[in-house]
C-alpha cells in the first residue's frame, strides 16, 4: 500500500519572523506541516523552490506548495514568478502570496466597497472617484491596483511622503498598465481638498493614527462609502466603529465599513486559497486577483 505524504506549506519571507498568523492559517487549513524561511533574498527564491519540488516524486510534490510573505507587494510578487519560473511539469507546485496578509486584505476591502455600493444604493464601483489614505502601506497600495482594475479613478493620498508614493504609483502604472493619481494630504487643507472629489474613500494608514475629523467628513459632499481598517483606537475616521458593515451615516448618504467586517471576510478569503492549495489536481497560483476574486464569490454566497 502506497503511504501517503504529508502535505508541506513552505513559507518565504524577507521578514526576521515568520508570521503566527499565517502559520495558524495554514495549520488550520489542513497543511501537516508549515516550514518558514525567512530574511530571504529575492535571488534565494529559485534554489529553495526547485529543492522543494525535487525532493519528491510527481505525486508528492501535489502534497506541498509555496506561501510568500513579507511586508512588499512588489517583492512578493516578483518573488512569486521566480519561484513559478523554476517550475516545469510535472514537477510544480502551488504558490500563494499574501505579504501582511495586504492582498487578502485588500481584496476584502474592494470587495465589501462593491457588495455595499451595489446593496445601499445600486450603483457599480467602474468609474468612481476612490480615494485611499494609508496608501504607501501594502494594503492601501493593493486596493488602488484593484480599485484601478476594475475601472476606478484612483487617488492615493500621502499624508507623510508624497515623492515615496509619487516613484510607488509611477511604477505601478507602468506595471499595470493603469492611470492612478497621488495627491497631497499632508496639511488639513490638503486632506479637506482630496476628501472633496471623494466619492468612495478607504483608511488604510496606520493603526491609532486619527486621519479624519468628522468635521472633515461632514464636508465630503460626494462621499457615498467609506472602509476604515484601523481597529485600533481611536479610528483613522471619526465617528466609525470597527464593528460597521454598511450601516449609513452622513443623513443617509454613505455608508460605512470598518475592521472586524473586513477582517472576517479576509480571514474567509485566505482560509479558502490555502484550501485550494491542498486539494488541487493542478498548481494554482494565487495573488490579490485571486483574493478579490474569491472575496466577491464569498458575498455573493451569502
């Protein structure tokens, strides 16, 4: 009788540790064993991926798959590819990465921007004004490359540095082929201003930091939705409380979501993309389009 191999999720990160939080995932989602790597190098990606599938016969190399972490989108994605260029049938593997968990993350927050704007007011996300705040950090700066692929006009707003974010989006549409915008949100007036073209605005900055007065928010006369993902207080919004999933504010006008809501949804989302790596018949390769993707699937569902 043929034993069957243990399932093997090897994790890469640049990061010093590896994150409890993904090893959870993982566990949970049925993988035997977890294996970290971490402070890797980009160039170190493609010996550890071909050691991984070389080691064992077609059959058990079904039984393993890589997940990327780390803290960069863009090294998470170019890390993904030199793994999967390493692979050749039938000696090839799955491959999921979610760096800080930014493109499940991220994937929840459109995904919940899109269910609530269709549910409140039953309008389509193509061709609104998103603004996000936070976005030099890895979950804001996936929710702009969704947001944009999907048709959005997609302001990033930099209330630290506005040149770092101005090289980030620069590269960005270059990669993507999309238009999106930086602007200015460094003083009141700055934040006031982009908050004015707002029609769906997301908080992604970091957590504890105050972003909006509600005097602010008052002024946003376009606002229709907004996500707030602090959960730690106070909130990046004034006046919006994590456990929000579409309640309306503004008399009415908007509605809001904030970081538990998304957080359930992410959590769904990458549960589900591990489990897809432990039970497909051939590699699947997952990054925040997959993760928006299956998001979407999961409201719908509901």
């Amino acid at each position: 009788m043929q034993t069957i191999k243990p399932s093997i999720l090897h994790l890469l990160t640049t990061a010093k540790n590896a994150s409890p939080f993904d090893v959870n995932m993982a566990i949970d989602a049925g993988f035997d064993k977890v294996m970290p790597y971490t402070n890797l190098e980009l160039a170190e990606v493609a010996g550890l991926a071909q050691d991984a599938i070389f080691s064992r016969s077609p059959s058990g190399v079904k039984r393993e798959a890589l997940f990327i972490g780390g803290r960069d989108i863009d090294l998470a994605v170019a890390m993904m590819a030199a793994a999967k260029n390493t692979m050749f049938h039938p000696f090839a593997c799955s491959i999921f990465a979610d760096p800080s968990g930014a493109f499940t993350t991220a994937a929840a927050i459109v995904a919940k921007l899109e269910w609530h704007l269709k549910q409140q007011f039953d309008q389509a996300l193509a061709g609104k004004t998103l603004c996000i705040f936070g976005a030099n950090g890895p979950v804001g700066g996936c929710v702009a490359i969704i947001a944009a692929q999907l048709g959005m006009q997609v302001q990033l707003v930099s209330h630290k540095s506005v040149s770092t974010l101005t090289e980030k989006v620069a590269r960005w549409n270059k990669q993507y082929q999309l238009s999106m915008q930086v602007m200015d949100g460094t003083t009141e007036q700055a934040k006031e201003q982009a908050l004015e073209q707002a029609q769906l605005l997301v908080c992604a900055a970091a957590a504890g930091v105050r972003l909006i007065s509600q005097s602010q928010l008052q002024r946003a006369k376009n606002l229709t939705g907004l996500v707030d993902v602090n959960a730690v207080p106070p909130s990046a919004v004034d006046g919006i409380s994590s456990d929000m999933d579409g309640q309306l504010l503004l008399n009415g006008r908007a509605f809001a979501v904030g970081a538990l809501a998304v957080g359930q949804l992410k959590y769904q989302t990458q549960l589900q993309l591990l489990k897809q790596m432990t039970t497909a018949d051939q590699p699947v390769y997952l990054e925040f389009n997959a993760a928006f993707k299956l998001a979407r699937d999961i409201l719908h569902s509901h």
